[in-house]
C-alpha cells in the first residue's frame, strides 16, 4: 500500500523525490475541467505547466529545509509532493527550540526571496506570468508561516513555546492553536464553498494530532534505556534464506524481526513487516540482499533509538564489548508504552 501512494521519480541532492498519488490528482482535475469547459489541448497543456511550475516552487520551499536541517547535521530522507503541498520528511527532528526554528523558517524564507525576484523579472521583461509567479511565491510564504502546527509557522510557535515550558508542553499549546485555526478555516470554507481548504484544515489538524501524541510519547521514553527492551531470543537465518523461506518462518513465529547471520556474527536485521511486504510482491531475494546494519548500545537512551526505530522498524543492539546483544523492535516500544 505505500508503494501504491508514493512513486519516487527522481533523487537530487541525496534526496527522494516522490509524487503521492493524490498530486496526480491534481493533474487530472485540472486537465479534465480545462477540457470540459472548452479549452483547446494546448490551453489545457499550458494550465497543467502552471500547475507543475507552481509544485516546483514548493520542491525549493521543501529543499530549504533539507539544507538548513543538513547544516545542523540532520538528513532527509524523502519529499513528497501532495494535493496539499510538500512533506520533507527528517531522518530526526530537531530538538533544539533555535535548531527548529530555524529549519521550519527557511522553507517560507525561500519563497520570500522567489517573490521580489520574480518581480523583478516582470519589471525588465513584462512577461505576465512573472507577476503571477511572485504573488504564488508570497502566498506560499504567508500561507505557511500560519501559526497552524505542524506548518512552518506553527512548528516556530512549537520552539519558541519549548525554549520557555519544554518541548511537550510547547507541542501541545501549539496544536492547540493549529487546531483552532483549522476549525476555523474549515467553518470559513464551508460558507465559502471551498472544498480544498476543508481538505488542508483537515489534514492539519490530524497531521497536528498525530505528531504530539508522538512527541507524548518520546518523551514519556526518556530516562528508558535500550536494555530494558532488549528482545534477546530472535530467529536468526543464514545469508542465503530467501524471502518466502523467511515468511513460512515467521508464519510459525510471533517474532517482528529476523536476524541474518553467518554462523559465527550476526551481520543484520529484517523487520517482520518488510518480508511481508516482499512475498506478497513475489519478490524471491535473499537474507544479506534485505538485512541492515544499523545499531545501538545496550546503554542508549530509547528515546534516542526512536529515530533509527522510525525509519527502519528493527535495529540490532549491542553490548559495550561491541558484541551482539539483541533487537530492538517498535512492536517492544508499543507494548513498552502502552
């Protein structure tokens, strides 16, 4: 089902750049109304590089981040442009109130610096939809500096709120106030009858809940170490297990993880949900070819290994020897929390 809502179409600057399905959404909408009131195919083409000239403005809000986030030593892993605009999505997110005010603060920087710049090529050249291009540029600016958490606006409440009560108590108030603003918004929508911005109220307020009752949770992890969740009895399969060999494995098992040894070390780990996702697909490859390495200590803070947990599901842990401990799994996590 993720592969089926996000296709990757290109990698710039170590980056993914995906399209989710509801972008081509967008596309055909704006094809088929242009069509069906009349317009010629080359009038409806032309509306569609619009279109795509405008999501090219949100690629440079998105990659702001990513380099003001690279600079404070932080990577993307992907961006996802949506019906609703683009998702830079963060190896981690900065825990620094000044580290995260300044990453949410150069994505609307670089659409106020797009603005007077194609205005100013509007001046020299009087191309009309230069004029059009810097008003887009300063609503996205203005747009997102909205104090409406998790936008670029509100994620800048969120740190100025985390500088003064702490980042849980500043989540909160700050999706507090998206929420009310999304409520808002939404009422406004309703009289007016726009039904995309009901859509972007919505998505703010469930993208809103959703990341402070991660930050909730986060916290609640700190003072947890990785040894106290240490799953230390896990299945481990030779470098040549196939990928159906391992799924009738796990059909028998309770187990979230397989660990990939050579019968001395273990070299990596698959997360159960991975193999499954792969079978299903007809994918036959092996154990070495899906493992990876990444790791933690026994003595790591858990709410440090959420991270790696976020992005890769199951992380191998080892002792202060640097021998093989364990696993560490979310499914341990959940069962931790709640």
């Amino acid at each position: 089902m993720k592969n089926m809502k996000n296709m990757k179409i290109a990698r710039l600057f170590g980056v993914d750049l995906k399209l989710h399905w509801s972008f081509l959404g967008i596309l055909v909408f704006v094809a088929s109304t242009s069509l069906f009131s009349g317009e010629t195919l080359i009038a409806t083409g032309i509306n569609l590089l619009f279109v795509l000239a405008v999501f090219s403005f949100i690629v440079v809000h998105e990659f702001a981040h990513v380099f003001a986030a690279r600079y404070y030593g932080i990577e993307t892993e992907s961006i996802t442009l949506m019906i609703i605009g683009g998702l830079a999505r963060l190896e981690r997110l900065p825990e620094e109130p000044q580290q995260e005010f300044i990453v949410a603060l150069a994505g609307p920087v670089s659409n106020m610096v797009l603005a007077p710049l194609f205005l100013l090529g509007w001046h020299f050249t009087d191309i009309p939809v230069l004029i059009q291009f810097s008003f887009i540029n300063s609503l996205l600016a203005i747009f997102n500096l909205a104090p409406a958490f998790p936008m670029d606006g509100g994620r800048m409440l969120r740190a100025i709120l985390a500088a003064r009560i702490g980042r849980k108590n500043g989540t909160i108030w700050a999706f507090r106030v998206g929420v009310t603003l999304a409520v808002c918004a939404a009422v406004a929508a309703v009289f007016i009858g726009h039904p995309m911005l009901i859509l972007i109220a919505g998505f703010i307020g469930l993208a809103g809940y959703k990341e402070c009752q991660e930050v909730k949770r986060t916290e609640s992890l700190r003072g947890v170490k990785v040894a106290d969740l240490v799953i230390v009895d896990g299945i481990v399969v030779p470098q040549t297990t196939t990928v159906a060999e391992m799924f009738r494995i796990l059909m028998h098992s309770a187990h979230q993880t397989i660990t990939v040894g050579d019968g001395e070390n273990i070299l990596s780990v698959i997360p159960r949900a991975d193999i499954i996702e792969r079978s299903a697909k007809g994918d036959n490859r092996t154990a070495a070819e899906m493992g990876h390495s990444i790791g933690v200590t026994l003595d790591t803070d858990l709410s440090s290994a959420i991270n790696d947990l976020r992005l890769w599901k199951s992380i191998l842990v080892y002792d202060d020897k640097g021998d093989f401990a364990g696993v560490l799994d979310r499914d341990a996590v959940d069962r931790w929390v709640g």
